[in-house]
C-alpha cells in the first residue's frame, strides 16, 4: 500500500475535478475579457474601469482568481510530488509554493475589491 503524506487525504479524483472546472472558468474568463478587447478596440481607462466596477464582473474576476490558484496548486503539487524526491525539498518547495499563491490570491483581491 502507497501512502502519500503531502496530498493531506485528497483523492486523485477529486484533484481531477478541480483542474478541470478550475481550467473551464478560466477558459470562460479568458474568452470573455479577450472578446470584450476585441468588441471595443477604442477601450479607455473609464471603460474599463467601469466594466471592473460592476458586482457581476468582480465575482466573475474573484472566481477566475480563485480558480487559478486551485489550478496551480494541483499543478505544482503533482509536478513537486513527481520529481522532487526528498521530503524535506520537497515539503520546502511546496511551502514556498502555497507562500506564493496565498500571496498573490491575496494581492489581487485587494486589487480588485480595494479602493
């Protein structure tokens, strides 16, 4: 029996799911914001701005955030798992890879819901 003691009781299905929803919003995300930019070529800041001041748009922009993070989570911890093979690198990197996400997760909240 192979037990894993980085992956704190998550399933290989359950990690298979939030990769795939997670890509899904962000595919949705990027192919509304790539369409909005192609339907307004002349895009000023008060445009802009104003479609990032809708309630709707900072949900949509929170979740894309939030599901990237998921994403990237999943992705560095089969990637670290896979091939770094000394536990204390390895937990050390994943540590520094959790550091990094939380910070940027927190960062663009701030951004988008901030003053």
């Amino acid at each position: 029996m192979v037990t894993n003691i980085t992956n704190f009781g998550r399933s290989g299905l359950s990690d298979w799911l939030v990769q795939r929803v997670s890509a899904l919003i962000l595919a949705l995300y990027t192919l509304f914001i790539v369409g909005y930019l192609l339907l307004n070529p002349g895009l000023d800041y008060a445009t802009w701005s104003g479609l990032f001041a809708q309630t709707w748009m900072r949900i949509f922009s929170l979740l894309a955030f939030v599901s990237l993070s998921a994403h990237a989570w999943v992705g560095l911890w089969t990637v670290t798992t896979d091939y770094l093979k000394p536990t204390g690198i390895r937990i050390a990197t994943q540590t520094v890879i959790i550091l990094a996400i939380f910070v940027f997760l927190v960062w663009g909240i701030q951004v988008l819901w901030g003053a």
